[in-house]
C-alpha cells in the first residue's frame, strides 16, 4: 500500500485515495461545454418556454435552480445567469411545470411537493400527504383540469387538484419506492379526443420492485389494471420511463439495461440495450434515431436505435449522471458533479465526435499526447457536509 504525509489522506483506502484524485483529474475538463453550480444535480426538465436553451434542475442544497445552457443567451433577458426556487431545506429530487407553464413543482427529501409562481418565483400550494421521500412528480391536464401526481418512497402515488393541494386519490400497488412515472401519450390523445362523458388518462409507474404497473385516472375514480400482472421487464429497479413517438415504452433499470417495451407485444421487450451499469436515464432522439442512456458509469452512451448498436460515448461528467433532457437534436445531461453539459445529435457533430475519438485512441496507441478537454486551472468542489454525503448516497443505493 503506497504511503502518504497528506492529512487528508489519513484513514483512507487505496482505491478511495485513487477514486479522489481521478475526480479531480477529470473534473477539469470542458467536454459539453459545462455549467457549474454549487450543489449536486439530481434530475432536470427542460424550460417549456425556450426548451433549446435552458433547463431547471433539482438540487441537493435544496433549490430549484434554472440554467441557461446556451451561454450566448444568458444575460439576454434577466440580466441573471441562473434563477433560483428557494424553500426546500433538504435535497429536491424531481421537477414539474403545470401545463398551462405558469408553476413549477418539486418532490423533496421532507416528504412534500413545493410549488412556485414561474414568473415571480414567489412560493405557493404545498402538497403534503407522503409518509417518506417524494421521488417523482409529473403533471397533465384531466378533463379541463390541471392536476399533479407523484410517487414516494413510501410507495405511494398521490394524485392531487393542483391549485388548491387537496388529495383526490391515494394508489397502492408497489412494495417498495415509486421511482418514476409517466403518462401514456396513446390515452391521453384519446381524452382529448372525447367530448363527452368521463375522461381518464393511463399512467405508468416504476418502482424499486422491478414492477411496472398501469393506472387509469380520471378526477372522480382511479384504478389499477391488471394488478394481477404488473409489467416484468427488469430483473431490479427500474429508474426511467420514457415513451417515444410510436408509443412505445422505454425504461431504465439498475440491472445495467434499458428496454424498448413494445406497445403492439403488450409491452414486453423487444429490443434491450446493455449499458453495463446501473442506468438512471433514458433518452430519445427521434430524427437521428438514436437512443442515449446514462448512469453510474459516468458516459453519455449513445445507440443505434434500429440495430441497437454502440454508435459514441460522450465523456465528461466525473460522478454518477442523474438525467438527460432532450431538445430537439441537442442533449442535456446533469449529474452529482454539479455540472450540466450539452451535446449536439446532429449527424454532422455526431460524425465530428466520433472522428476526434478515434484520432486520440490511435494517438494514446502510439505514446502521444492527446487533448483530453481538461484545463490546467478551474474546476469547481461540489460537496456536502459529511452526513448528507452518507445520507444521499444511501437514497441512491435504497433505490437499487
């Protein structure tokens, strides 16, 4: 075991010395043009307003903060870099916007939803009613109304009245945390079809129990279908849903996979992408094809959709990525190292990429220096304290 003087190395292992510094190392570097906040990312939504140029992320220091991620339009309006949602003391682990754009809404560490003025940022409803974490929060609008659901880690999911924070339905099904959910595109086209009678929407939830299960929702009644046959797809947790323009259903899982769960095969997998570690987000871009996941291995992968083959990994971020937000042909991606950072899926960067990576492979082959995107000085510490460190890491690993 190598030996050290350094005080901060006392009563450090090996592997945890070594894992430090390659952070440090690598946190240095440019790669997705990367914005730096002071606090650890744990999900995103892009901005309804201007989706290509800003998101909203959720922060471990307990705010909701919006991020401009093209620099050339920062100080365009505001005059501000960020704009900051402040309330929550403890970490926000999701973001929601109503659908008329005019709230924003946040699952937090102390069991409740936060919601603010978009505009005025000044606080409003508090939805209360979970007995644990609030884990994800979605919203959509049911027969004229706006409403807001959420799932917790008391396994949960709440449906509530958005403007006034009262309960109008309380499902249980899953045994463990609710992780994410998402509404079925297919049903909701539906309800905006119908003119009369009661209109429901289906939403999908996924939680710690590998389980995915199906809701019909409507204002009066609310139920599970098949409770009987949850959908089976993972062998563990099951992070992400995403549904794309076919109507398929995507998700991610702790089992190292993402799955394409087809609609017309009752939503049984038919395509299945090995990620290789836990992988916390999915995302999808329609035009090119592609579908890019991400998780604790720290890269951006980014996969033939037809084939299912590797087609690049974006490298950059230096801790585990939490989110991926998608705009037209660019990806955002946030993670625990506090940063965000955009990559262009335009066919033309996409190719460019590829190009430099194999130029710097065939150069670090043959003992030359390559341009790893690293700068001398810089660099930001992203930290918590000591106990909120081993408090969020236990949240992360709860939810495998």
């Amino acid at each position: 075991m190598p030996t050290t003087n350094d005080a901060d190395h006392f009563f450090q292992t090996t592997h945890s010395i070594t894992e430090t510094e390659r952070k440090s190392r690598k946190g240095t570097n440019m790669n997705g043009a990367p914005v730096r906040i002071p606090s650890k990312i744990l999900a995103a939504v892009a901005d309804p307003s201007c989706p290509s140029d800003a998101v909203f992320v959720a922060e471990s220091a307990g705010n909701v903060r919006r991020v401009v991620v093209d620099l050339t339009k920062q100080f365009k309006q505001t005059g501000e870099k960020d704009i900051v949602y402040r309330g929550p003391t403890t970490p926000v682990t999701s973001i929601a916007i109503s659908p008329d754009h005019q709230r924003l809404l946040a699952g937090s560490w102390d069991k409740t939803i936060w919601s603010w003025s978009l505009a005025s940022r000044q606080p409003l409803v508090r939805y209360r009613g979970h007995m644990d974490f609030v884990k994800c929060v979605i919203t959509l609008k049911l027969d004229l109304s706006d409403i807001v659901i959420s799932g917790g880690a008391d396994a949960s999911i709440i449906v509530w009245a958005i403007d006034t924070g009262d309960k109008l339905h309380t499902l249980k099904g899953h045994t463990r945390g609710i992780l994410d959910l998402a509404v079925d595109p297919i049903s909701q086209n539906d309800n905006d079809r119908l003119r009369h009678g009661s209109k429901k929407v289906i939403v999908f939830s996924a939680g710690s129990d590998r389980e995915i299960r199906r809701w019909r929702i409507g204002l009066e009644t609310a139920e599970q279908m098949d409770a009987d046959n949850p959908i089976l797809a993972h062998e563990t947790s099951v992070y992400a849903l995403r549904f794309d323009a076919d109507g398929d259903l995507w998700t991610a899982s702790a089992d190292g996979t993402a799955k394409c769960l087809s609609r017309s095969h009752q939503f049984r997998a038919d395509t299945t992408i090995l990620h290789g570690d836990y992988v916390r987000a999915v995302a999808l871009e329609e035009m090119g094809g592609y579908v890019l996941t991400a998780g604790r291995s720290e890269d951006i992968m980014v996969w033939d959709r037809g084939t299912g083959d590797l087609e690049h990994v974006f490298e950059g971020h230096y801790e585990e990525v939490t989110g991926l937000v998608m705009s037209g042909q660019r990806c955002v991606s946030v993670g625990i190292d506090g940063t965000v950072r955009t990559w262009s899926m335009k066919l033309s960067d996409l190719q460019n990429a590829r190009k430099k990576k194999e130029i710097d492979q065939q150069a670090l082959m043959a003992g030359e220096d390559v341009d790893d995107g690293t700068q001398k000085e810089g660099g930001c510490e992203i930290g918590l304290t000591e106990e909120e460190e081993r408090e969020l890491a236990e949240l992360m690993q709860d939810d495998g």
